[in-house]
C-alpha cells in the first residue's frame, strides 16, 4: 500500500488530497495519512498541506527497487534483491544464481563488507555512496564467447554516464572506468559453465558515485575518483542505475543476435588502450607492445616489440602513462 501511495503521489507531480488518494486505493484516510508518515520515515519528503492534501517533493538517495526507473517489460532489473549492508553481492548473486533464480535478476546493496575485485584483490565499497550491483544472466553462448559482455557493461555504464551526469568517462581494458586518469568503476564477471555451456554469468559493477577523497583508504587516493569529486556536486546514483540496466539489456539482447561488431566499435571509441603502448602482464611473463584492437570475442591485440602479435584474453593490462603504473 506504502509504495502504492508513493507511485500516485510521484505520478501526480502537485498536490493530491488524502481523499482522492483514499477513494483511488480503497482505504482510509487515517490509513493514507499512516503510510505516508511511513514514507517519511523511510526518507522520502512529502509536503503536506490540510487545505491541498499531499506533494511528493524529494526522494531519498537510497536503492531501493521503488527509485530505479526501468523500461516495463525489461527483464533486467525486473526482479531486484536490495540489502542495505551484504558482503559481496557478486558472492550474493552466485549464490541464488546457483539455486536458480531468475535471468536478469538484479543484487544491490548500499555497502560491501568484503566488496571483492578480480584475483583475489579488494573492491572498497563500506560506504552508501556508491553503486554496488551485480547482474544475473543465462546467456546462449559459448564459455569461451562471454568476455564481451564485460566488454557490453562497460559500454553502458559509460553511455549512461554521459546520458545521466553529462560526463565523459574512458574504458581501460577490459574492465576499467578511468575520469580523468583515475580509476573510478570496475567490472568483476564471473562464470559457472560446462564444456560448451554457460549455466550463469554474474556482471559485478562498482561505481564511485559521490565519495569525497577522504572516503577512499589511503592506498589508492592517488588513483581513484567519484563522479562527485569529477563534477562537483553529488550525483543520482538511482538515475544512473536505472540508466545502466537499461543500457546493459540492449547491448546484451545484440550480443545474443551475434552483433558483437557494434558493441566493439563502440568500445573501441570509449577506449583509452587502443593506440597506446601497453604492458602485458600475462602468467609469469611480461610483453611490452602496442594495443592495436579486440577482436569480436573480446580479446586485445596487442603487436609486441619482439615481433609476434598477440591476443590477450586474460591477465593484467597496464597502459603507459596512465595512473602512473609505468
Ligand atoms: C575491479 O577489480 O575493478 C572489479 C571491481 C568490481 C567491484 C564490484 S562492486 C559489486 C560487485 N560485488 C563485488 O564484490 N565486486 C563487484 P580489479 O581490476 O581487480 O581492481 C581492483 C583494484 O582497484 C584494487 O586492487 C585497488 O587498487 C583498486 N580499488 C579498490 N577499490 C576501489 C575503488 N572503490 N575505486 C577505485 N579503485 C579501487
């Protein structure tokens, strides 16, 4: 009922009257008045006038499925876990994926205990003001082919960027969003498949929304950012979501039609690898070389200075010049 409430107070836009709210939902108006209180509670403003009734004015900067806008009918993001505190939700989202939920399920939680990055390394994410998520999926689709769709996220989180805070972010391979030379989101996916068959893959997304400096650890002041600290001013960080999973369910349905093409030209013009001389880190050895382009599969072809031309599909990629890794 609260959230029933919430929907004709935000669809109204000015003030409604208890009465009319009452008649719409068939309650009463003590019971109008009651949720609405409850909707303060939770954060949400609402003006309140005895002559008008009720204005939906500001909503709180939490989450929570209620503030997350997506298209109807979209199934990414149509079914939604919210916590306020979890310790990784890639670990959450594996989890329930193993026992079976739904494709497009969505885990969201407002602080990571124990956020996690790729091999083994830390993701800080023990403040609300960030976005943590993580995407549930069932691709038809060799194992071997699932490295775009790291490639698919990191196209829409940077278009959705642009789209909901008119900033424009840069992609380092194959998981980095780098503002302004500074890390300011990863992407951490993770696969359950067998011979041939993909069971699930989970898209973890963490994005530094509005972090001043002083919520970073000391360790990586020097290469992280928010948005925040990019524009000045604190970000909708339900917007942005919503614009996110919005984005990701289109690229994803093309990568499933097999128009990887386009999802890697548009990467390619996000990209701050291509073109620049790059450090393969890869198992124990180490290739310097320049990175030329990735293949429709996702891979980084990189012309080495001993004369081969490889394609990476794992390991660790350092670009020159950037956040001072050379
Ligand atoms: C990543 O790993 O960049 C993937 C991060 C994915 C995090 C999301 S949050 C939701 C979901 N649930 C999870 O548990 N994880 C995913 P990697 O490329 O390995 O980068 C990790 C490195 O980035 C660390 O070693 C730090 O140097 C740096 N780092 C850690 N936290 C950061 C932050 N908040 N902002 C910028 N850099 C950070």
């Amino acid at each position: 009922m609260k959230n029933k409430i919430l929907k004709i107070l935000k669809e109204e836009d000015k003030y409604i009257s208890g009465e009319d709210i009452s008649k719409a939902l068939n309650v009463s108006r003590t019971a109008v008045w009651k949720h609405i209180n409850e909707l303060r509670n939770d954060g949400y403003v609402i003006q309140s006038s005895s002559k008008k009734g009720y204005r939906f004015l500001k909503a709180p900067d939490i989450l929570d499925k209620r503030e997350i806008n997506i298209p109807k009918g979209q199934f990414i993001g149509s079914n939604i876990r919210y916590f306020e505190e979890i310790d990784s939700t890639n670990s959450y989202a594996k989890k329930i994926a193993n026992e079976g939920c739904a494709h497009g399920t969505v885990v969201i939680s407002e602080v990571q205990t124990m956020g996690r990055g790729r091999v083994g390394r830390q993701w800080q994410s023990d403040t609300a003001e960030g976005i943590w998520f993580s995407i549930v999926v069932r691709p038809d689709l060799e194992p071997e082919n699932i490295q775009v769709i790291t490639l698919a996220a990191s196209v829409a989180v940077v278009e959705a960027i642009k789209e909901t805070c008119g900033i424009i972010c840069g992609i380092k391979w194959p998981n980095d969003i780098i503002l302004n030379g500074r890390k300011l989101g990863g992407i951490l996916t993770e696969l359950s498949a067998e011979p041939g068959h993909v069971n699930y893959v989970v898209v973890g997304i963490g994005l530094n929304a509005n972090q001043d400096l002083e919520h970073f650890d000391y360790e990586i002041r020097q290469k992280a950012i928010s948005l925040k600290m990019y524009a000045g001013k604190s970000i909708s960080r339900a917007n942005l979501l919503g614009s996110i999973l919005t984005r990701f369910e289109k690229i994803y349905k093309s990568i499933l039609l097999g128009e990887n093409r386009d999802i890697i030209d548009k990467w390619t013009a996000y990209s701050v690898t291509i073109g620049k001389e790059v450090k393969v880190a890869y198992k124990d050895m180490e290739y310097f070389g320049k990175a030329l382009s990735v293949a429709s599969d996702g891979r980084l072809i990189v012309e080495c200075k001993d004369g081969v031309t490889r394609e990476i599909s794992a390991g660790e990629i350092q670009v020159r010049g950037l956040l001072g890794y050379i």
